[in-house]
C-alpha cells in the first residue's frame, strides 16, 4: 500500500491564522512505513478527524522543511504521539540544524524521545524503514529550508516547499508528480516565496507527468487554485490540479 494525503493545504500567516485552510502538514504510507511532513499547527486534530482516521501513535518518521509554525507547531505533539506519550522510544525526526538552535521548535523534554533526530543538510540521502527520501539544495527562505523528493513505488515524487524562485530548482525536482508550495498569486519580489507564475515556470522545465498546487495564501484562494490549475493544464498540456485539505492520493 501506498498513498499520501493532504492534512491542510494552508500556506502563510494569515490562511493559517484564520484556518481559511487546514495546516496539519502531508501523511506518507509507503509500505509498512508511515511519515509526517511539516505537522503545523492542528496536525494532531486533523489526524483524529480524518476518514479512515490516521493513528499517529503508527508514525515511523517526522520530517521538518523548516521551522516556521505554519509547518512546525505541532512538531512536540507528533513527537509525543510517535513515541506513545514517550514511553516508547522509536521513530526519526529529520530536520534542519537550526531547528534545534536558540529558540529551537523542538522542546527539550522531546529531543530525547524518538530514537533518533537526524539534521538535514543539501543533497543527502536519507531512510527510515521503507521510506527513502533526498534532501534538496538550501533554498531561499529566511530561516533554514530543504525540499525532499522521494518514490512509491515507481512514482518518484517532489515535495517543493516555501523559497524564493531560482533556477536550481528547475533540475532537483525533475520528477513524476510534483507538489509545490504556492503561496502568491502575483510575484512579491520582498517575499521569499513562490507565487503562480514561478510554479509555471518549474512545472514548464521540470515537465511532471502530473503537478499539485497547494499551500495557498490568501491572493491564490481568491483566485481560485482549482480554477488556475485548469488553465495551467491547458496552457502547458500538463495535468496540473489543486490540493485540498483532505485530498488522498493512491499510488
């Protein structure tokens, strides 16, 4: 079996603030393996109330782009349930360095409860059980932030999370299915995050067999992203669709 499901597709302060989308991050099973990745703030909640329900208490690994809340708050949650309110030393939390630096996301008395807290760094190989994963370059966010891609299967996926646009990117997420972080409808040169036309841009080079918009701000939702994913997929012939919280992917 494997599937990856949405549990919030929130992107930025403020859809997170308002819960205008959920932020519960994205749910991996690949297997007999079960991963986490960026449980922000209501990860705990969406898993109790997701159909089939998710059992966080079956995590096997946590992974952290960064440490910014909208992907990082319910981090010592997710750590506690993984380990069964700590009483069960297991499960890997992958994360950047300076997630554990002054003022780190995860709290002492959680450091210690999984077996084993990895720090990410550019272009490295990473396993935990079945699940096998590939650290980005850094990219341009103002704290510390990797991208992943990974396979089920057959399928090699990329998990494009919050940066500035840069042509780098184009080459690493060279994959099946891609899955970016848009945030901005327009470009916000201020900004280190992706906006719609940077997407078309690395959907344009990176030719996916399919592309998943999600993490929306405020400007895409009122764009509608379903209704830019439709003229993105006519515009570059290439299935392009908008996530939603929720939405469950087989492969």
């Amino acid at each position: 079996m494997a599937l990856l499901k949405f549990l919030g597709t929130a992107g930025a302060r403020f859809v997170m603030i308002e819960q205008l989308r959920a932020s519960g991050g994205i749910w991996v099973s690949y297997k007999d393996t079960n991963i986490l990745i960026d449980p922000g703030p209501g990860s705990i909640v969406r898993c109790a109330t997701s159909r089939p329900k998710l059992n966080p208490t079956k995590l096997d690994g946590i992974i952290l782009s960064h440490r910014h809340l909208d992907h990082a708050n319910d981090i010592n949650v997710m750590i506690e349930a993984m380990t069964e309110g700590g009483f069960k030393k297991k499960g890997v939390v992958f994360c950047p360095k300076d997630a554990l630096r002054k003022d780190p996301v995860i709290l002492k008395y959680a450091i210690n409860l999984p077996e084993k807290i990895e720090i990410l760094k550019p272009n490295k190989d990473y396993c935990v059980k079945d699940f096998k994963f590939r650290s980005s370059m850094r990219h341009i966010h103002p704290s510390e932030t990797y991208g992943i891609k990974f396979r089920l299967h057959k399928t090699s996926i990329g998990l494009l999370t919050d940066t500035k646009y840069f042509s780098k990117l184009n080459d690493f997420y060279k994959t099946d299915v891609l899955i970016i972080s848009v945030v901005f409808l327009e470009p916000r040169s201020n900004v280190d995050h992706l906006s719609l036309m940077d997407a078309e841009k690395i959907i344009a080079a990176c030719r996916p067999k399919k592309a998943i918009l999600t993490h929306f701000g405020k400007s895409m939702l009122l764009a509608k992203p379903q209704l830019q994913a439709k003229i993105l997929t006519k515009r570059l012939g290439i299935e392009v669709v908008a996530a939603y919280d929720g939405m469950m992917i087989p492969f």
